[in-house]
C-alpha cells in the first residue's frame, strides 16, 4: 500500500471511530456522570447522547436509506439545513426533559451549550462549509475539561486527529477544520455563567 493509501485509511479509521455520534456518547455519559457525582448521572448523559448524537445520526441514516444523501458526511453544505433543525429540536426537547426532571446542572449546561453551538454552525453553515466533526470533537474535549479536569484538554490530541483527518479525506480546508474546533471549544464558555 503506497504512503498515500495508508494515509487515507488511517484518516478514514479516525473519521469513523471518532464520529460526532461515538464522541457524543462516550462524551456525553462522563459528562453526566461528573455532574451528577454517582451513577445517578449516566441515565441524564445518556439522554444527553440520545438527543445530540444518536438521533441524528439516525436521521442522517434514514434520508441515506431514503437516497437522499450519498453518505453519512453530508459533504454537500446545502444539504446540511435539515439535519441542523432535527439537531437544534432533539437538543432542545432533551434539555427541556432535564429541566422538568431535575437534571445535574452540569449536563443541562452541556446541552444548552451544544444547542448553542449548533446554531451558531447552522448560521455559519448558510454561508461557509465548517466542520461539525471538528466542533462536536473539540466541544466534548472542553466540556469534559469543564465537567470533569482540565486533565481532559489532554484529549485535545484527538480533537486535533479529527481535524487532521477531515482536511487529508478533503471533506474540509484546514480553515473549515480550525474554526469548527474553535467554536466546539467555546461551548465551555456556557459554564462561566451557571
């Protein structure tokens, strides 16, 4: 296999293990695990998984079934409009489930700040193609850095290979990959106001 094709497959094995939805669940489980400071935290991340990354994931899916899209990326950023709103609205209902239930407050701040994000890619997304891989990557890094220990942004590391592989796939421009973290990292910002 020439240094090309090794490249492309490792970049391709990072872009699959580390998609938003396998981050967001693993992410998501620890970080309602630290809120809440016991197991009683994994059933509220794991709702926080279901609503920022599995159901979309299972949206995305559908509408490949469907033939809608060719594949999982979306790499075409006109269609990207729905899956921001089915994001935006599972995002928004499990918030809003954690509000009535009491959730730990670390995780209803998670998800308000992926809420958050997920407008603002949705708006930057209108315009430019930015990479949500990047941000959904990089935002669990400084969420869990937030949630859990700064021993967490060690984790960057692999925020950093998500980018790396996003650019070497060209699915995304260094820029797209640079300002998709940039964005998924300042979700943290959501916890200088709690």
């Amino acid at each position: 296999m020439s240094g090309t094709g090794r490249t492309t497959t490792a970049a391709r094995t990072v872009t699959d293990v580390l998609q938003p939805r396998n981050v967001l669940l693993v992410g998501m489980l620890a970080i309602g695990l630290a809120s809440a400071g016991d197991w009683t935290g994994l059933p509220w991340g794991f709702l926080g998984a279901l609503c920022a990354g599995l159901v979309p994931a299972g949206y995305i899916e559908w509408e490949r079934g469907r033939g809608t899209w060719g594949d999982r990326h979306v790499v075409d950023r006109t269609q990207r409009g729905p899956v921001f709103l089915v994001i935006l609205g599972s995002l928004g209902t499990g918030a809003l489930i954690m509000v009535l239930g009491h959730a730990p407050l670390g995780i209803l701040i998670s998800m308000i700040s992926l809420w958050v994000m997920t407008t603002v890619l949705l708006a930057v997304n209108t315009l430019w193609k930015i990479s949500v891989d990047s941000a959904v990557a990089s935002a669990v890094v400084a969420l869990l850095g937030v949630t859990h220990s700064l021993w967490w942004l060690c984790a960057s590391a692999a925020a950093l290979a998500v980018c790396w592989s996003r650019v070497a796939l060209g699915y995304h421009s260094t820029a797209q990959t640079v300002a998709g973290a940039a964005v998924g990292a300042a979700t943290a910002a959501g916890f200088l106001f709690a």
